[in-house]
C-alpha cells in the first residue's frame, strides 16, 4: 500500500485547479437572473484551524481519496466495495459545477427522495453512494470517516449564498431527442471518445499504485450498481455533456452534442450487453414518484420499459403533464 504522502501531493494539485479554475461561470441554457451568482470554489486555506478543520480537510481528503481510506484496502476500514473515488462523479471534491455539484448539499437535507420513497438525513444519503455507486456497507453514523464527511459539506456549504440559485448546483440542461436513444451509435461513440480513458471494456484505468482507479470502471464487477444516479440514461446523459471527454470538454465549451451525450449513455448503461455488481434493489416504490428513465416498471403511464430506460422521453412527459403530474429525471 502507497503512503498518504503521494495522494496529499496530488490534493495540492487538485487545490491548485481549484484556484485556476476561480470565478469561471456559465449561463448555460438556463436565463441569468438578478439572483444567480456564478460558480463557487472554496478556498481550502480557509479552512478552519481548529479540531473541526481537522475534521473538514479529512471529509474533504476522503471525498478525493476514498478508496484509500475506506475502499477494499482502506487504511482507515474496509467500506467500500470497488476502489471508485467520491470525486469521480462529484468532481472536485464536489465543487465543480454540474458534476452532480454538492456545495449545497448540507443545506437541503433532510428531504424527501423520491428513489427510497422517504425522507433521507445527508448521513443516509451518503450512505447510499456508499452502498450504491461503490457498492459497499454503510458508514456507521458516528463514526470518525461519517463525521468528516459531514463536516466537509456543512463548510463548502456556508461558502455560498443561500438565497441565491449558484450556477452549475444542478444538472447542465440538455435537449431531449425525439427519437430513443441509440447505443449501437453510442458504442461507436464510445471507442472514439471514451475508451481511451475508460478502456476498451469498460474496465476503468486503474492508477500505478493500484489503490484506486484514475479513470473509473464504467460496467462490469467493479462499476456502480444497478439503480445508481449514473445508471439512468437522462442522468448520466446531462452529466457526460458537462464533463466529458475528460481531457477536453469544459461546461460552457461541450465536445458532445446532447444527441451524442445520450447515445453514450444509452450504451454504457444497457444492461443487455453490460452485467453489472448485485442487482438493483426496489427503488421508486412510489409509480407517481418514479423518474422517467428509471428502466424498471411498473409505472403509471402506458409506455414500455424500453421507452422509459432509453426514450424518447417527450411523449412521456408530455403524458404526465397532461396528469397533471410533474416529469422527474
């Protein structure tokens, strides 16, 4: 096992594209309005100098370097299932904007999820990307690795504004085609932008230490499971568009049309020619709460489960709406 005196290096390179990275906004295809503020990057120097400091740089270390601490050969405990990082999908330690952005994270919880069907503390849903994406046990949730975890979003949190929508805190809106989803294109797609970080198989790149991935897996026994955030097509789709290809694609400068970015998605995430660890739990006990991507029924509309994992999705919104029901995605 490498010593953490590797990985704090590359956290000070990470802080140093934080700060490179300061002030740069986006409008993207949402209206600027006189309460948007632009994107948000916590200086790591203020950090406080105090035990809780020491509990925030921790939170903050496991969200880039989970594997190390809490993954199958954690120095700190064994939790994680696979040696994915928190800041493969939460980039930045959570604070890149519309990277599934958690700088308000600590601010909106507890609240109601639709995907269990109840209200969740921010401890659960930790937990549930624990469980999920890294597919591993849960944190118990007074345990020093929880507690930091918690720490490190209450201070990103209190950098911003709270009556004020910061920009990239959601997904980067994207256009839904009017046509499914295409992952035979998608795979095409795939080995043109993709495989060069994520491998020819999907099997991720794995980093010289052979503690965590660089480049994580995206099917296969080490990947997220089934009914993870990034195994819904919509989901993943707005996500891809934001951040990918890794080297290259910037929020406010895309390499991907919106069409590409679905097909993409559609691919890595069709479960006909990609297994996955575990199956999916029951998720969306509730039909009229269920996302419109989520690739499993029943629902409370007539279209097929194909329809649903891959669209297209404006017939399906269209219906719900006419239901006087609100689309979730």
């Amino acid at each position: 096992m490498k010593s953490a005196k590797g990985h704090i290096i590359l956290a000070i390179i990470v802080s140093a594209v934080f700060a490179c990275r300061q002030g740069t906004s986006v409008e993207g295809k949402k209206s600027v309005q006189s309460d948007t503020i632009s994107a948000i990057f916590p200086d790591t120097l203020n950090m406080p100098k105090s035990k809780l400091g020491e509990a925030v740089r921790y939170g903050r270390d496991l969200f880039l370097f989970t594997a190390y601490y809490i993954g199958p050969e954690g120095v700190n405990g064994k939790y994680t299932g696979n040696k994915i990082n928190c800041t493969h999908c939460h980039q930045w330690a959570g604070t890149k904007p519309f990277s599934f952005n958690l700088m308000k994270s600590h601010n909106r919880y507890p609240m109601y999820r639709a995907r269990e069907g109840k209200v969740l503390s921010l401890a659960e849903r930790i937990n549930n990307c624990v469980t999920r994406p890294h597919n591993g046990i849960p944190l118990p949730l007074d345990s020093k690795e929880m507690i930091a975890m918690l720490s490190y979003l209450k201070w990103i949190n209190e950098t911003v504004p709270k009556d004020k929508w910061m920009t990239g805190e959601e997904a980067l809106p994207v256009e839904f085609p009017a046509k499914a989803s295409n992952p035979e294109k998608g795979s095409r797609l795939y080995v043109e932008r993709c495989s060069r970080c994520h491998g020819a198989n999907g099997e991720g790149r794995m980093n010289a230490d052979s503690v965590s991935f660089l480049y994580p897996p995206l099917w296969g026994d080490q990947a997220y499971q089934p009914g993870s955030s990034m195994h819904r097509v919509i989901k993943q789709a707005q996500w891809i568009k934001a951040n990918m290809p890794f080297d290259s694609a910037k929020w406010d400068k895309p390499v991907l049309t919106d069409e590409e970015a679905f097909d993409i998605a559609a691919f890595v995430n069709d479960d006909r020619i990609h297994s996955r660890p575990n199956p999916a739990t029951l998720d969306f006990p509730f039909p009229e709460d269920k996302a419109i991507d989520y690739g499993k029924g029943p629902y409370i509309d007539t279209f097929s489960e194909a329809q649903h994992k891959f669209g297209p999705y404006e017939p399906i919104m269209q219906y719900w709406k006419n239901k006087g029901l609100k689309p979730r995605f």
